[in-house]
C-alpha cells in the first residue's frame, strides 16, 4: 500500500486528527490548488469546481461537516476516472 493509499484510508476514518498538511496532498491529487490563505481559512479551487473552504482552528482539528465535503470531492473524481 502506497503512502497516499494509506492517507486516503486514514482520511476516510474521518478521524478529527487528520492535519490541514494532509488535506493540501489530497486536494492537490485531485487537481486542486490552495488559492488562498486567509488567517485560519484554507480556500481550494479547481477550474469548472466550486471552491472549498476549510478553517483550522488551533488544536480542534477540522471539523467532520469538512471531511464529509472532501469525501464527496474524492468520490465525484474517482466516479470520473
């Protein structure tokens, strides 16, 4: 098992200790760039795609409403491939 095979396992534990470094490796296999970095809020965005927004807020990780929207992102790419 490859090293991002093993991210996207432990991404899909929805586990609250998933860091924003992590998100950004995912993201970006997916064709998503960090467009912007405001503070704590993290935007993503992809040509033709609606662009994410994840805040991070100190050690409280990143809320599970978020992981669930960048579940859907992977399942809507892999379904396409």
């Amino acid at each position: 098992m490859s090293k991002f095979e093993k991210l996207i396992k432990e991404f899909y534990s929805l586990s609250n200790d998933i860091r924003i470094d992590e998100i950004k490796k995912i993201l970006s296999y997916y064709g998503y760039t960090l467009a912007s970095k405001k503070g704590s809020h993290f935007t993503f965005r992809k040509k033709g795609e609606t662009p994410i927004t994840i805040p991070v807020h100190g050690k409280t990780g990143i809320k599970k409403a978020y992981l669930e929207e960048i579940r859907k992102i992977i399942e809507k790419e892999n379904e396409s491939k």
